[in-house]
C-alpha cells in the first residue's frame, strides 16, 4: 500500500512540476517600455507592456511621429523594464525618467529636463509598466 502511495505521488509530481514551471515563467515575463522626442514639433510618445525592448521603442518612436503633424522625426529617448515612465517637455527640449512609481519617473524626467536650457518643463506623459 506504501508502495502504491508513492508511486502515485511520483506520477502527481512529474506531471504537474511542468505547470508549476510554466506558471513561474509566465510570472517572470519582462514588461517594456520606451519614451520618444520630436525635436521638431516637440511631439512625443511612450509605449508600455511590449514583450521586447525593440518593440517598445518601436512603438514609443510610432506614436510620436503620429502626434508630430508630418515631422516625422521622432527619436527614442529611454527604455526600460518593469518600471514606471515619464516624459516631460520644455522649451529647450525634452527629458524622461524611469522609476518605482509615477510620480518617482516624474521627479527624475523633470530633473533630466531642467538641464536643458530654456526651461519651463511640464509632464506630457506617464504610465506604469508593471
């Protein structure tokens, strides 16, 4: 009867350890996201939950060249994983940041942007990637 037990509980285990695999694999999925800067028309865009680093930035320069009345000249500024993003612009440009929280990405994109010259530095843009 011991035997019996035991070889059922070897079956159990074999044919559920790959569930149990599959669902941690599923949980450790990465989350990118990306930020984009139009020099010309200070449009910008920002991507979030892509499955690649390529595809957030992809997507991010997408959005910003729809948002820049034909500039079309949109380039990445920053990606990230699993993170909170934010991208602010001011007169001399534009700045992003990445952190724990919304208003964390804020404070470190309005720091980035506060070094261009012209100042003025308003948040355009923020949104979570986890």
């Amino acid at each position: 009867m011991l035997q019996k037990l035991f070889s059922k509980s070897i079956i159990v285990t074999v044919l559920t350890l790959p569930l149990l695999l599959c669902a941690q694999t599923a949980q450790a999925q990465d989350n990118h996201g990306a930020t984009a800067y139009s020099p010309t028309s200070d449009a910008t865009g920002i991507s979030w939950d892509h499955g690649t680093e390529k595809e957030a930035l992809d997507a991010a320069v997408s959005a910003c060249n729809q948002q820049s009345a034909g500039a079309n000249d949109c380039e990445a500024l920053t990606s990230n994983t699993n993170n909170c993003g934010a991208i602010v612009v001011g007169k001399g440009g534009a700045g992003a940041g990445w952190g724990d929280n919304k208003a964390a990405a804020e404070s470190e994109a309005l720091a980035a942007c506060s070094e261009l010259p012209g100042g003025s530095c308003k948040v355009q843009l923020s949104v979570c990637n986890k």
